[in-house]
C-alpha cells in the first residue's frame, strides 16, 4: 500500500463493550497491519437489529475517505449458509454479511462479490464469530493492496439480500413511516424526509397526536415528545433533555402516520 493509501477500517457491530469481541477484531487487523487507523462506528446496534445497523451505516458512511474499508456485523444468522459479502463503491467497500445490511448501497454499488475463498480467511472459521475469522482478515487483505476481485466471487449485486423500512410508504395525502433507530438520548429517528414537515397536517404514533417543534431541541415544549428536523435529514421525535422514546413508551419497528395538505 502506498503511503496515499487510505488505511482507515470502520466497525459497526452489536457486540456491545461488555465483552471482548470487538477489541479481538482489532487485534487481528493491527497485528497483521499495523498502519491500520480502526474507528468504532457503532457498536451499541440492539442486538440483532439489522434495520438500526443498515440505517447507522446509511447516515454515516458518506462522511469518509475514499477507500475507507467499512466492516458491518449484525448476524443473528452466523454459521448457516448465509453469504458473507462485500460491496465495492465509488468511495469505499463494504464488507457485511448478507442480510440486508448492505440495502442502502446496493443500487449504487459497482459490484458485488461473495466471500468464497477460504485461503484468505483464518486458518480456522469459527460458525459463530466471522467478524474475526472472515471480514478481518479481508479488510487486511485489502489494506495489503490486494484487489477484492481477488479476494473473492463476482455476484449479480440484485441477487443480495435487503431489508425492508429504509423507505416509507408515501400516497397521496399520507406517509406511512417507521421509526428505524433510537439514539442514546431517546431520541426516535424516523425514515421520512425532514423536507415533508413543511406540508405535514398531522403526524401520529397510533393514536396519539405529535406537535412539530418550532425548531431545535430547545424549542421543544417541557415535557412533550414533538417532531423536528433532524441533523441527517429525517424527520425525529424528540424531548427537551429527556427522552422521547419514554414519554411515549414506544421503540423501534413502529409505525409513523402522516397526513400531508
């Protein structure tokens, strides 16, 4: 690798910092490439969340070098006969296994590849943990200078898998939406355009009827949940230094209602 040569590797996982999951990824890129620069994306995904992690990757992979190597695990699935895949972009390449995490990037990728050869995974795969087995040793392959289509399959980039809710249902006079992440403030993040709040009438989680916020968080009625314009460009439910997913005791996977004028 050339000394131009983007070294960076992000992790997004929901390994969580409790256990040494995470810290033994590293440790097999660092020991194999030193130069690598490894940046803790997320690791606080809920477990098995596939929808949170896609969504994480959506809003934070655009504001990275070209050439940044991003590892994405969220398995519930691990061990079965699941493709381990990667993604090659314009600016990046995404290595994830294949179920749905990859959804955002997959009609503007360039190509798509299975992670099929063997000889440049650890000497032994284990059927519960491929972040370590697999996808670190081919982000360290790939820091080496050797081409993904080197390092594994060509696949028609249709064939992979994606996960349903990125995008809301929108019909004339209504939007149907999700909330597809909560963040560490309870903040409720929602998969419906910041650019419809001007033409909402009225915007609902079930029964119960949301007020649109002046502004920012501090524009929020004490002791209310309101709608905002959030900072990637979603509309979100929040609460002024509190949390807006306890005021409505609600969570991710339920569904918001919009009427439009």
């Amino acid at each position: 690798m050339n000394d131009d040569a983007c070294r960076i590797v992000t992790l997004t996982t929901d390994f969580g910092q409790k256990d040494p999951y995470v810290g033994v990824v590293k440790g097999i890129i660092l020991s194999r490439f030193p130069q690598a620069q490894i940046i803790d994306l997320n690791h606080e995904i809920p477990p098995f969340d596939i929808l949170a992690a896609a969504w994480s990757l959506k809003i934070s992979i655009p504001y990275f070098k070209a050439g940044t190597i991003h590892i994405a695990v969220v398995d519930p699935r691990v061990g079965t006969s699941q493709r381990r895949i990667a993604l090659e972009m314009n600016e990046c390449i995404i290595l994830a296994p294949d179920n749905g995490l990859t959804t955002p990037f997959i009609a503007s990728a360039k190509k798509a590849y299975a992670l099929e050869k063997p000889q440049f995974f650890l000497s032994s795969v284990s059927k519960t943990f491929h972040a370590r087995d697999v996808f670190a040793p081919v982000a360290v392959r790939l820091l080496s200078g050797i081409a993904l289509r080197d390092l594994a399959v060509e696949v028609d980039k249709q064939s992979l898998t994606k996960v349903e809710g990125l995008e809301p249902t929108v019909e004339p006079g209504s939007i149907e939406g999700l909330i597809v992440y909560v963040d560490r403030y309870g903040n409720l993040i929602t998969n419906i355009c910041a650019e419809t709040k001007s033409q909402i009438k009225e915007i609902r989680i079930g029964s119960r009827k949301l007020k649109l916020a002046a502004g920012s968080y501090g524009t929020i009625d004490d002791g209310e949940a309101q709608v905002l314009c959030g900072s990637h460009g979603y509309l979100e439910i929040a609460a002024k230094e509190a949390s807006a997913q306890d005021l409505l005791q609600v969570k991710s996977g339920e569904k918001v209602f919009v009427t439009t004028v």
